[in-house]
C-alpha cells in the first residue's frame, strides 16, 4: 500500500491517535482531580492546575507522540504489525514522549507541571493507544477477511521476477490485494498456477479480461525487452479506468496521472486516471455515510408515505430491485421506488424500436410502462431515494456517474468503460445538466469530465445545483 505519507489508513490513523491523546489528557487530569484528596502529599495535590493551564503540554506531547509513533512504523500500513510488535511500539514512543517532556521541564525549569498529571497521563496514553491500535488492526483484518477493501489485481509474467512478485503478495490479506489471475505467454504455464495463482490466459487476453472481469489493477511483471506491446496495455488499462503498475518509468500517458509508491517495500510506477486525494477520498466516503444514514432519518415519513400510496394504486412489490453495475464493474442490487407497472422488464423488448436515447440505453418520454404516480414520482425523482441504502451500504456515493445496467455495459465502446472507474452516484453533472436531453456519448464525456476534475468542492456544488433541478422537474422522463 502507499507509504503513510499518501495513505488514507494513514491519515486516519493520524487523526485517531490525536483524538485518544486528547481523551488520555482529559482522562488523566479528571482521575488526578477526583483522587488528589486521597494523595499522601499535599504538595502534590496542590501542583494541580486547571487542565487549560496545561494546553501548550498537551500540544507539545501531541507533536512528539506523533511523530514517536511514526517513527516505529504505525503509520506506514505496507507492513504488518502483530499485536507484540503493538505492545512494544506503543510502549517505546510512551516512554520516549515522557522522558522528553521531563527534559523539556527540566532544561527550561518549569515548576507549574504536575509529575504525578504527567505520569498519570503517560499511563492512560499507553493503555488506550494500545487498544486503539489493536482494534484497528483486529477491524482492518477482519474486513479484508471479507472482502472489503480488496483491490483484484491482475499480473502479468510468469517468470521467476513475477514468481517471486506473486509470492509476496499471494495470500496477504493486509496488504490489501487479491490476486485474481495471471496472464503467460509460455507454453509451460498454460492451465497452471503461479505460486498458487491460476493462469487464466495469454498477454493477449488483457483486453477482453479488463471488460468481462472485475479488476482494480494490472501488474506488470515482465521484463521490458520481453514486452513489445506494453505500452498498447498501459493505454488499454487507462481507458477503462483501471491501473496500471511497473517497476520503471517508460511511458508518458495520454490521461493518467503517474505516481511512485511503494507495495510492501516494492517500487512501483503507477499510471491511474482516478483521483489520487486519498485524504479528500476519505472525507467523501464519510460525507456519503453521514448525510446517507441522518437523510433516510429525517425522510423516513415521506419514504412510508410514498410506500403506502404504490402499494394502494398499482399492484406489485414497492420497490424496485436490479443489478447494477458499480466500481470496475462490480455488480451490486440497486434500490429504487417502483414507477413501473410489475411486468415492465418483458415489455421492453416490445419497446425498443422507440427509445429516444443513442446508445446503449433505453429511455422514452411517455413510455406506456409507467404508472401515473410513478410519472409523479420520476418528475420529482422521489422513485431514486431508496438509494441513500446503496449509498450507506458503500455501494454508490452521494455523487458519481449514474450506475448503468451490466447489458447496457457490454456494449460499451472501451472509452465509455472508464465512467466505471469511479464509484457510482445519486447526481452528477448529467443530471443537472438537462438528464435525458441530453445523448448518450455527451452523457459520457460529461461523467468522465466528473472523474477527471474530481474534489470535495466539486460534489458540493453538484449537490447545491441537483436541488432546483429536481424541484423543477427538467428533463425527468
């Protein structure tokens, strides 16, 4: 994974330790203030200050624990740290961020610090820092047990270079990254495994792979001299939006930012057309679960209300399910109100020489299938609500491109494929600029302009721009 310095675990991490500082300072104050009666000294009851008397201490530690911590590896997430290797860690920057707070006091002699605060305070550090840290992994673990997380990657090679590149990364669930497959051009290897990876085709196959497949990232592992066409698979993987890894810097992208990290102590040149603000990523992803999960609160009347009234003017289920596709393809069960009469889905065949849209996509302005409160509720795109649970799932986000049909997928031309390579959205700029007026290839460029102009400031002003637009009607079908 990314050194700390790039990573979100990283950032996260950094923002949690401060967070549990702070509580260990406040902590230690309040148990030193409820207990000094009981001090044997009354010397040392007295030392004690108000705990903002103390502010520029804490800053202090703040800043030396911090960077204590990053100096024993707990922000560098491309190493695994065991539980012992926490208990040691933690217990030596403790200890290092006492014995320099001491010589601090000592030095510029001090006398309003209470010993008894800051050996208190050391003591709560050590104990909350090191279940802080244990749950972080015992959590990190358990969601890659599950598939969370997990990047599919592909690599390509075979030789003892890419034998040994597969060795290291097979079977470590830490490092993030399932290894789905291998693509071989020797004769040897064909239906065979790679330190336990399966080769699932030729070099060849990369192209068809990256449509049919579900995958995050390619590696590869072949030597240059040994790979004509490699820069024809760098282009393949940028225009779908998947990246695309080397261990040197030979090519100059159309659209994909290049970028040096490092997997596991492994140099690695990376060529990806999606946004790299690991730290904006983050705040998007928890601005997505928030707003996700208040708003179904706050609209829970209005979602019962809008239940009620399908259940009692059309028969059927009220809420529409379908397979959609998400991130690089990934399938994922989408959620809406049902607008359609129950048969809809056999209808459309019967329909299809009228749709209106280019492309592969099925739109009409009056199509016969719609209920009259659907049509209302299409209008007012009130039938899209139920996906704030796609959204607090992790599924689709608050703003992307609009997730499309795996069949309408498959006759993607590759370009078009590359709107796949951010997670799917409520609202993006097709929406607010003119929905099914708009055609199909300009519905693209736009979704791709989103991806390649993504930030925080962005989706915010998508978001401000998506409310007149839906309270308006324009362009709903």
């Amino acid at each position: 994974m990314h050194r700390e310095r790039f990573s979100g675990l990283a950032s996260f991490a950094v923002v949690s330790d401060a967070l549990v500082l702070f509580v260990a300072f406040f902590g230690a104050h309040f148990l030193v203030n409820a207990f000094k009666q009981y001090l044997p000294s009354p010397y040392l009851a007295k030392q004690l200050f108000e705990l903002s008397h103390y502010g520029w201490l804490f800053v202090l530690d703040l800043c030396a624990s911090l960077v204590l911590l990053y100096l024993f590896g707990f922000y560098t997430f491309g190493r695994t740290l065991s539980y012992f290797d926490i208990l040691i860690g933690v217990m030596k920057a403790v200890v290092l961020a006492f014995l320099l707070l001491i010589a601090w006091l000592f030095i510029t002699r001090i006398q309003d610090v209470s010993r008894l605060l800051l050996g208190a305070y050391s003591l709560v550090k050590l104990l909350l820092l090191i279940v802080e840290k244990s749950l972080i992994k015992a959590v990190l673990a358990k969601l890659q047990e599950h598939g969370y997380n997990r990047i599919n990657a592909l690599v390509i090679g075979a030789d003892e270079h890419a034998a040994a590149f597969v060795r290291r990364l097979h079977g470590r669930l830490e490092l993030g990254y399932e290894l789905i497959g291998v693509l071989a051009d020797e004769p040897e290897t064909a239906g065979r495994s790679v330190e336990g990876v399966p080769v699932i085709g030729r070099v060849a196959d990369l192209y068809d792979l990256l449509t049919r497949r579900s995958v995050d990232e390619v590696f590869f592992a072949l030597p240059i001299e040994e790979a004509p066409n490699i820069n024809e698979m760098v282009f393949a993987c940028e225009e779908v939006g998947v990246r695309f890894s080397v261990i040197a810097d030979w090519f100059k992208p159309n659209i994909a930012r290049t970028s040096l990290r490092n997997l596991d102590d492994i140099p690695l040149l990376t060529f990806s057309t999606t946004p790299a603000q690991i730290g904006q990523l983050l705040l998007k992803m928890l601005l997505d679960r928030v707003v996700a999960g208040v708003g179904l609160l706050v609209i829970s009347p209005l979602l019962a209300a809008v239940a009620l009234i399908i259940k009692l003017t059309s028969p059927g289920p009220v809420f529409f399910t379908q397979p959609r596709s998400g991130l690089n393809g990934r399938v994922f069960k989408f959620y809406k109100f049902r607008t359609m009469v129950e048969n809809a889905e056999e209808l459309k065949e019967e329909l299809a020489a009228r749709n209106e849209m280019s492309g592969p996509v099925f739109k009409m302005s009056r199509d016969p299938r719609v209920t009259p409160i659907g049509r209302w509720l299409r209008k007012y795109s009130l039938d899209e609500l139920p996906q704030l649970f796609n959204v607090l799932k992790g599924e689709m986000s608050l703003v992307g491109p609009r997730p499309p049909i795996p069949e309408e997928v498959a006759k993607y031309e590759r370009w078009q494929r590359r709107r796949l390579s951010m997670k799917p959205g409520l609202t993006c700029f097709w929406q607010i600029g003119g929905r099914n007026e708009i055609d199909f290839d300009e519905w693209m460029a736009l979704d791709l302009k989103y991806i390649d102009n993504w930030s925080i400031k962005l989706d915010l002003i998508i978001l401000l721009k998506t409310i007149p637009v839906v309270l308006s009607g324009k362009g709903a079908r």
